[in-house]
C-alpha cells in the first residue's frame, strides 16, 4: 500500500511554503524587530510575506569562438 503525499516526512517541509506556523511568523517579526519576546501576544499576529525570490535565469555558456574574441 502506498503512502499518501500529505503524510510523508522528511525532506518535504524543506521546499518554498506560502503559509507559515506561528513559529515561524514569530521568528520573522523577531528579526524584524517588530515582535518583543517578553511582552509579545503570539495571538492575533500580523501577516508575514513569505516570497521565494528568484534571481536571474540560466548564464549562457561561451564557446571557444567567443573565448577567443574577446582576447
């Protein structure tokens, strides 16, 4: 019997989320510096913004014809 995709482990919680646990929303307020860990309500937090930010595309490979120009 194979196991469903929601209840596997391990490596799955490593890729990109949308939604963050409270945790993990505390955190980024923390570094942000816009949640006090002494005085703090972990209720009723604000949103965060957890974007995957991609930078740039593939670099092109120079051949040895370009190499050489460019000498």
């Amino acid at each position: 019997m194979s196991l469903d995709r929601s209840l596997k482990t391990g490596g799955s919680l490593d890729k990109h989320r949308n939604v963050l646990s409270r945790a993990e929303r505390v955190a980024k307020l923390k570094g942000r510096g816009k949640f006090d860990m002494d005085s703090g309500d972990p209720l009723g937090l604000p949103k965060v913004g957890n974007r995957k930010v991609v930078a740039g595309g593939k670099a092109k490979k120079k051949g040895p014809a370009e190499e050489e120009a460019k000498k």
